[in-house]
C-alpha cells in the first residue's frame, strides 16, 4: 500500500539572479513498512526534499508546484490546522544535526513531554508515563530521562530524538542524515534502533544520507538523486547489483570496502542550481554521453514494475 | 645515527573542564595521554585512527605547532620544535604543512583563491628568478587535476568543497614539504570524489618524497592509504601495524570494535549480530588514571585491566599491542 506519493515537485529558492531549481520535478512512492532511503551528493537537493514533504520551505524558497499525497490526501491543500494535526502525530521528522537542539537547560524527559503535549491532548502525567518505554525502545536505559543533554553522548542525544519522533506512533519517520556527525560504532547502534522500529512497530521510514553503505545496510528500496532529480529507483539490492543510470554506477565504484583497494571516482564537479546544464543534468560528467543527451531530458520512466531510471539508454 | 623526520615523545596533553562555577571542583582530561611514535626521514604514510574524541586532532594540532603540549616533546629533524629559533621555525613552518577537514573555513571569503597560492610564493621565495609566478600556479593547479582557467580569480564560494580541497594540495605542491599533517581531509568531501584527494597524497609521496601523517575516523580510509596505521582511543595509541594487517585482523577489542562497526556497502550482507553497547556514565568519560583506556566498553575486560593500562605488546611483523589479553 502507498503511504506517501510524491508527484513532480519543484522547490526554487528565489534570488537576484533567478530562481535556485533545488529540487526540480521530483516524484516517487513510499509504501508502508518499508525503509526508503534517498541518496546523493551534497548539493543535489535531498534535504529541500524531505522538508518540502513536510512544508517546512522557508522564504525565499517555496514550493512552485507538484502533489504530495500522504494517506489519499494532498499534504499541499492543507490548511494550516490539519498540517500541525499530521506533523509529528502522522509524520515525524528528524532533520540533519538535530541532536545539537536539544534544550540544554531542560531534562530530557521534561522535552519529550513537551513533544508529547503539543501535538496531542492527553494530561502530562499520561505523557510522563511514556517517556521510560520511549527511551527503551530506542536503546537508551529508562530512567536517563532526568539527565540534561550535556551528560549524553551524541550517540545518545541522537536516540532521544528518535525517541522524541516515534513517541506518538506515526506512520512515517523521515530521518535526514541522522548519523552523519556520529562515530561508527554509534552510527551502526542508531541503525539498528532504526531498522528495529520498522520492523517491530511497522513505521515506515525515509532515510536521507549521501553515504551508500549505510543504504545497503538499512533500507528496502531506494532513490538517487543528481542535481534536483532523482535518476533512479528500484530495490536496494538492484541499485547495488544493477545499477543502470551512469550515475548510479559511478556512486556504486565509488564505495570504498575491504575487497576493493582502488576506488574510482567520478569525473568533473556537481553543477550548480541556478544553471543545470541543459539536456541530461549529468551529461557533462557521462562516460556515455551521445548527441540526444546534450538536447534532451530524459523523463523518469518505469521500465520494470518498480524500476525507474531517467537516461536515454534505457529508452522505450 | 639516522635523524627521524618527527618524533614525538611522551607527549600529554591536559584540558580543565568545568568547574566553572567554582563550585563543582575542576575537571581534568588528558585529552592526548603519554603517546610516542616517530616517522623516519624517508616518504611514508601513517594514518592516526580514532573516535571522535580520542585526541587525534589534539595530537595534530601539537606536531603543528599550534598547541603546547603540557609534557613530552616533539622533535622534527631532530630539533624540538617548541624552541626553535626564528630561522629553524620558518623552515618549519615551511617543511610541515597542513590540510584541514573543512575546506569552507581556510579560505578568506573576501579573497580570490589563488591568493593562497600567491601567498605562499612569495612568504616562502618558491621558484625565485626561474619561474614567473602564474606559470608556478598553473602548473600547481594542473598537477592537481584543476584546469587553471576555471580557478584563478574565482572566489572561494564560487567553488564546490572539493575544488577547494584540491587547490590546498595545489598549495603544497607549491610548497613541497616534507611533511603533511592532514587532519580529516575527505570527511567532508563527496564520497564519489573523496578517491581523487587520497590519490593525490599518495602521488605526493610518490613525487615529491613528502610523508604524511593522515588523521581519520574511518579505517576504511586508512585502508586505502596505506602504509602503518596508529588506533588511538582515549589519547593513547592502542595497536599498531600495517593497514592491511589491522583490517584483516583487529588484534585489540577496540579495533575490533571499529572494524566490526563498518557498514559494509552490500545490501545481501547486512549486519546479523545485534550491536548492544555499554553505556558510559559521565563519572566513567572522565578519565581514570590507572585502568586500561577502554576498560568500561570491553567486553573481554579483566581484573587487572582496570588496576593497570597495558604496555604495548610485540606481536611480530611490526605489530604492536597494548593489551593484556595477549600477553
């Protein structure tokens, strides 16, 4: 069953010198249950993204266009009212570095009550109650809700706000780069907290980060992304095993791992949002371009149910 | 006798935390705890591996020159290099150079960014008489994968982070030191281009004779430089050998710790075992004087580990341990 649909969204930062494309006609599935990762390089886009699903754009970005569908109803229609009711109740997001805005000054357990209350009516005490089973199910000893952040590791301030974003039992856990800041061994803790929560409690999760192997490790399906489009979907394990856009293969050679000593790279330097190249965004850098890619965008087509890929070599 | 490139002796380093107040009574951390090791006087690479917080950067910054240590000495050519003398600091000054972590912040935003390198031929008189000065850049630039027309005279934001990266090694092209201190040099860089700036470090070593001390969080990293590499947790170095061999096989439980803790980039081989980590309380962070650093996360942990931290222990091909667990 489709949880979220995204259909062709376009988020443009304004500017004296045009508008910023960031995300430039965009759209994809996510199903329930499932850990849907969304990769790319800094700069393509995958952040705007995700808060754009929420409508967290700020001035001077806005959304220009596109539907955002989340439980048969389109997140951009609403008012302002039944958003606040679907953010964190329905949706939770965790954004990037979030571990940093803790409330220094406030006890953990006190944060997540708030958290609680805000989009909720239930009493305090009710809310109070729930914080030790929150903070077990992320890992965390139960009675550390009476520490203030400074006496937490980044690893743990990470798993408080992940307990703060699953305390209400939403349907959707939207994590951007959420171990990105943190050690290994950490990281490694925090995904496994992630996949735990999937897989116990059916929270369907999307998860930004520009690092592949924390792909393979975590997610069911997945995007890739280049220059404000995503060029690819499919399977996790097809992304790995087969992938098909250019790009997608270069990001997969470019995985440093024990079996292989020499990494390739990708030529050439991601392009700018003011001025994608015209035809494919990723021609300059394509080992295969041709003539038609130089004129022409490819469209995201669907050439295996569940497989897309925007590239004119898999073409009709 | 042969004189190393650096040596680095017994080196300290002590910050106070808290007790700001007064009240809560001051804190100490040694942040870098009695570390020594040395890099000979020929082209090598060494990468220093830790947590955040094991005191790698702390370390860096000491061999630098930009922080004293608090005891022990550091010695570059044999001369101590917290009394050295205007002339022998120059050199060094020359001789060492450093690539940081984030490209963003070395640049002066204001500044075009090949002043870097202007700068730097004229503080240090690279190529006098021989050479103009844009011939110099454009072939520092060429020899970093960087067309010269696309660089000069742009200013820092105008290029992506590993542009920026690429022109500090055109830098040290310039420069031909003798030894680089790159401190986190790829952990901002896209992954698909983090290659091309290691390369790079290999190929100066190849070129130019230049050793490099690389500090990183990542083994992986480590991996693909090559050459010995250092594990240091808590301030203290912990195991020693050849990158090839510490990957293979992790002698101490920490390394082990790390190695296991790599997200391996195949969606068909997930982690099976469930990763369940002690949590450290704040008293435990804080250091204890006379246990073995990694006493509290050890799973393998003995009596004697928390009376006495281990000496390092040979384990043959250049291998070395500070672990009781083989003795």
């Amino acid at each position: 069953m489709t949880l979220l649909a995204v259909r062709d969204l376009r988020i443009y930062y304004k500017s004296i010198l045009g508008d910023y494309k960031v995300v430039d006609g965009v759209s994809f599935k996510v199903d329930e249950n499932e850990i849907f990762g969304i990769a790319g390089e800094s700069g393509c886009g995958k952040s705007t993204l995700v808060e754009g699903i929420l409508r967290l754009i700020r001035p001077p970005g806005y959304i220009k266009s596109g539907e955002i569908i989340f439980k048969g109803r389109n997140i951009l229609q609403l008012d302002e009212e039944s958003l606040r009711k679907i953010r964190w109740k329905e949706i939770s997001y965790i954004p990037q570095g979030s571990m940093s805005s803790l409330n220094p000054v406030m006890r953990i357990e006190d944060q997540i009550i708030d958290a609680i209350l805000t989009h909720t009516n239930i009493s305090k005490k009710e809310a109070k109650e729930m914080v030790p089973e929150l903070l077990k199910k992320v890992g965390l000893p139960p009675d550390c809700g009476n520490l203030y952040p400074c006496e937490l590791s980044g690893g743990m301030k990470q798993r408080v706000i992940i307990a703060m974003a699953v305390a209400l039992m939403p349907s959707l856990v939207i994590a951007d780069e959420p171990t990105t800041a943190l050690d290994l061994v950490i990281q490694k803790v925090i995904l496994q907290s992630l996949i735990n929560l999937n897989k116990e409690y059916k929270i369907a999760i999307v998860l930004v980060s520009h690092d592949m192997a924390v792909h393979a490790q975590t997610t069911n399906r997945m995007a890739i992304m280049y220059a404000g489009k995503i060029v690819e979907i499919g399977s996790t394990e097809e992304i790995f095993y087969d992938p098909l856009h250019p790009y997608t293969r270069g990001l997969v050679n470019a995985i440093p791992s024990l079996e292989k000593k020499k990494l390739k790279y990708i030529p050439g330097i991601s392009p700018s949002p003011l001025n994608w190249p015209p035809g494919c965004r990723f021609h300059p850098r394509c080992p295969y371009a041709i003539e038609i890619c130089r004129n022409e965008e490819p469209k995201l087509k669907e050439i295996e149910p569940g497989r897309f890929v925007a590239c004119h070599q898999w073409g009709d | 006798m042969n004189t190393k490139l650096l040596s680095v002796e017994n080196v300290v380093k002590v910050f106070k935390v808290g007790g700001g107040l007064g009240l809560l009574g001051r804190k100490y951390v040694k942040a870098v705890n009695d570390v020594t090791f040395s890099i000979p006087n020929e082209p090598t690479i060494i990468s220093l591996v830790g947590e955040s917080g094991s005191g790698k950067s702390t370390l860096a910054k000491m061999i630098l020159g930009l922080i004293r240590p608090t005891s022990g000495s550091i010695k570059f050519m044999g001369k101590d290099i917290y009394s050295m003398n205007k002339e022998e600091w120059k050199n060094f000054r020359r001789d060492v150079q450093a690539v940081f972590q984030d490209p963003y912040e070395v640049y002066n935003p204001f500044y075009r960014v090949d002043r870097v390198l202007r700068v730097a031929i004229r503080k240090f008189g690279i190529g006098k008489g021989s050479h103009d000065e844009e011939e110099l850049i454009e072939e520092a630039l060429k020899a970093v994968g960087l067309r010269p027309k696309d660089i000069i005279g742009r200013y820092p934001h105008q290029l992506s982070g590993g542009e920026r990266q690429r022109i500090m090694l055109a830098r040290i092209y310039l420069i031909k030191p003798k030894l680089i201190v790159a401190d986190e040099p790829v952990s901002m860089i896209d992954a698909s281009l983090r290659a091309s700036i290691l390369d790079l470090l290999q190929s100066f070593k190849e070129k130019l004779g230049t050793s490099c001390l690389f500090i990183t969080h990542d083994l992986l990293m480590s991996y693909y430089m090559g050459g010995d590499v250092f594990v240091m947790c808590k301030g203290k170095i912990i195991e020693k050998g050849n990158a090839e061999d510490i990957m293979r096989k992790p002698l101490h439980p920490y390394t082990q710790l790390l190695v296991s803790s790599i997200p391996i980039p195949d969606p068909r081989r997930r982690w099976k075992e469930k990763l369940s980590l002690k949590v450290e309380t704040l008293e435990e962070r804080v250091f204890q004087e006379n246990s073995c650093v990694f006493y509290n996360r050890c799973p393998y942990a003995l009596e004697k580990c928390k009376k006495s931290m281990p000496p390092f222990i040979n384990m043959g091909e250049g291998r070395e341990v500070a672990c009781f667990l083989y003795q």
